[in-house]
C-alpha cells in the first residue's frame, strides 16, 4: 500500500478529486493554498482568542446526559453542550491514546506522525525505543509550537506520552518524562483533577494578559475506579454490578472537574474570549467485572464505535452558534487545524482536517477515516508493519477491513451505523458492491494521506 509514488495510479478508478470531494479536503487545502503554516491568515482578529482543549480518556460515546445516556449525569457538560456546536458524529483516527493524543498536538492521522502504538516493540521498559519514538514525534510541528509563534503562553496538564512538556511547544506543563521518576505516559500531570486544578490556577494567573492555551487531559473517567464515596453512592443500585457503578461515578467526577474549569474561566472572566473544545481520546465499555472491555472487541482499542466514536464540542460565546450536528462527520484530526484558524493562524498544508467551524467545509466532508494498530510499535519506519485495521465511514456506512498476514485475505465488515449504532448486524454478504466500493475509498485515503 505504500509504496507507490503516483497517489493517482493506484486509486482504482476513483478520481483523486473525486476522493477530495469525499473527505472535504479539497476545499480546505483550496484556501489554504499560498499561506505559510503558523503565519497570520488575514483578516486578524484584534486579539486572538485563549483555546482551552479538554480531552477526557477511556470515555464510551453514550456516557454522557447530553448524549442521552439513561444513567450518568454531567451536568456541567451538559451545559457546556447547551452553549457549544455538539458534533455527534464524531471520531478519534484511532481507539489507542497515545497515537489519538499524538493526533491532537499534530493535526496528522497516526500513520503520517509515526506514532502508530503506545510503546515500542521491546515494550513500555524499553527506554532506547521509548526515545526514538519521541524523537520521530518532534519531527511534527504541534499546536503549542504553531501558537507560541503567534504569541501564545501554554500549559500541558494531565495524559502526556511524549516526554517534557517542552517536546510539544508548551511554555509550561506537569509532565517531566523522566523515567527514572516514573515518566511514560504523564507522570506527575496524571495528578491534575483527581487532586484539584491548583496548577491550571496558578497558569491562568500568570499568563501577564497574553492569550494562552491549556491542554487538560485529566486521567479520568480512566482507571483506577477509584470515585469519592458520595458520587459511587449515588450509582450503587440493586442488580448493578459494582465495576459499573463505579465507572459511571467516575464519568461524573471527570464532569465535575470540567466545571471547576469553566468555573475558573468564569471568575477570571475569561470565558467570552476563549473557545473551548471538548474530545475524548479513544471509548471505553464497562463490563460486570474490572477493569472492563479493555482489549474486547468491541471496545477500547478496537476500530468499533465504542472505541472511535466521540462527541466533539466546541464553544466560543458570540463566534459559535450553539446548535447540534446529528448528521456532519467530524474526526479529531479536524481540532488541531479548526483551533490554528480561530486564532487568525493557517494550518500547514500536512495537515488534512478541515475547520469545523467553517459550516461549507464541513457540509462538503462526506466520509472519515480510521485504522488501528498493535499496541506495541513493531517498526517506527513502516507503520503499516502493525496495522490491524482499516476504516471509513461514508454517511451511514462503516467499513471495517481487517488485514490478515502476507498471502492471506483479509475479511472484512460493512454496518449501517445510522440503524445500527452498535453494529450488532454485519452487512457485508448482502452488500458486495458497496463493500468493494468503500474498499477502493479506504485505499484511496491511504494513499492520498501518506503524501500530507
């Protein structure tokens, strides 16, 4: 798959700008065209907006009150949704968190930043493997880097996988990545909301008037599920198991955290000049015992909604007309670029997404993208070497194609997850054309996007 050099010749009868249409990139790289990356695009606002970005971690689709889930409650991003644009059809490249969160600083599909696995293939005590894999994420630029060169001050706190905080372009962050103090994948940032938000504080009052973007990726509702009593009490019932109790408890300490956050913002009257984003880095489904559907099949870490799927929120008081999105498809591939251009700031052409707040662009987007890989790297110069899947959704379809080892076919699955949400009826005996059509799509994108 990638070792053609023409992205024209191996698309199998579809037209690379009829693939474009598909994607919507075609549009977004039309106004790009011309600008440097990181450079005013004008016209400039008179001052740049703070970006706030909340990234929650192991956090299914559903396991929200606004994405009416018949249990869990979170009241505050409940009404953060009321205030925001609710994309709800929206997804993580991959159901994995360092490649996802690699995704949200870089603006790339995990196949182009090279970080494709959580640790490399000697495993997370592989310290060599570790650096070589942090080094090859340098070589992206990232959002922190793009805004610091507009100005901005920044703060990394909670999940971060990629060592210092300095490896990402933040000013100032938690995460020391020394392993010999226990660094991986957070380190002393995995602190931030289960002990308080004292650090984002102090950030928020040092910022000397300059706009300023916070990384918060608390690790919650991720395990330990370890909630306070008074919210575990408060979903402990009768014929409930208790690992599941306590993972709904946990979806509402991550939103009580949320609105101590905006609360923040609120008090230091920040919150009219700041947008806010939310995302979940990959699902999650909890089962009758712990820690839950951590490698099932269906759930974290699998290319199945309940591992790609995540609302994405965005709110920006005055800019952004609060309103839900039932139909568009957004990607998390999308944030990083949507972000650069609230800021009056051109995304480089490596970057794919489109600006979800651009209403044409998004309607232009017809399909999304997707693969998921081993856990571990098993080669950082081909990461095709540890693919496991390949994916696209196109309106109501999902094609899943799974790849099998050299001089075997692999199988593959087609869901209408519009009727179907949780893919419980697969379609792909019954559909043999639409299958092969989303194949050559699927090949399509890959080729195209080993070129951005």
């Amino acid at each position: 798959m990638s070792g053609t050099s023409d992205p024209d010749a191996s698309l199998e009868g579809i037209e690379r700008r009829e693939f474009l249409r598909l994607t919507g990139v075609g549009g977004a790289i039309g106004l790009l065209a011309g600008a440097l990356p990181g450079r005013a695009a004008p016209p400039a606002e008179k001052r740049r907006p703070n970006v706030v970005l909340i990234i929650s971690d192991d956090q299914g689709w559903t396991d929200y009150g606004f994405m009416r889930h018949p249990t869990i409650r979170t009241p505050r991003l409940d009404r953060l949704a009321s205030q925001s644009l609710v994309l709800s059809r929206a997804y993580v490249p991959t159901a994995l968190c360092r490649p996802s969160l690699a995704t949200l600083s870089t603006g790339r599909y995990p196949h182009r930043h090279g970080i494709v696995g959580n640790d490399p293939k000697g495993g997370s005590g592989d310290l060599a493997g570790r650096r070589r894999m942090i080094e090859r994420f340098k070589e992206n630029p990232s959002l922190a880097a793009l805004l610091a060169r507009a100005g901005y001050v920044s703060f990394q706190a909670g999940k971060w996988w990629e060592g210092h905080h300095r490896n990402g372009g933040f000013t100032a962050g938690m995460t020391h990545g020394d392993p010999k103090r226990g660094g991986r994948h957070g380190d002393a940032g995995l602190t931030i909301g289960r002990k308080g938000l004292r650090p984002i504080a102090d950030f928020l009052d040092g910022t000397g008037g300059k706009p300023f973007f916070l990384w918060y990726a608390p690790f919650l509702p991720h395990t330990p599920h370890n909630p306070p009593k008074r919210l575990l009490s408060k979903y402990t019932a009768p014929g409930r198991p208790l690992p599941v109790a306590r993972y709904y408890a946990m979806c509402q300490w991550f939103d009580e955290t949320c609105g101590a956050l905006l609360d923040m913002l609120d008090k230091r009257h920040l919150a009219e000049e700041t947008l806010v984003v939310y995302v979940c880095d990959n699902g999650w489904v909890q089962g009758p015992r712990p820690p839950g559907a951590f490698g099932g099949r269906r759930g974290k870490r699998t290319p199945y909604e309940k591992g790609v799927r995540t609302p994405i929120l965005l709110r920006w008081p005055g800019k952004v007309r609060p309103r839900r999105e039932e139909k568009a498809l957004a990607s998390s591939i999308d944030v990083v670029p949507t972000i650069l251009a609230a800021c009056g700031l051109t995304p480089p052409r490596e970057m794919p997404g489109v600006n979800l707040l651009d209403a044409a662009a998004l309607a232009r987007r017809k399909a999304v993208f997707g693969a998921a890989f081993a856990h571990d790297v098993a080669d950082l110069a081909r990461p095709e070497s540890s693919l496991k899947t390949r994916w696209c959704i196109e309106g109501r379809w999902k094609l899943l194609l799974h790849h099998a080892p050299r001089g075997r076919k692999g199988t593959a699955e087609l869901y209408d997850v519009l009727a179907d949400p949780h893919e419980k009826a697969d379609l792909a005996a019954k559909n043999p054309d639409r299958v092969e059509r989303l194949k050559k799509l699927l090949d399509a994108w890959w080729v195209v996007s080993e070129k951005q």
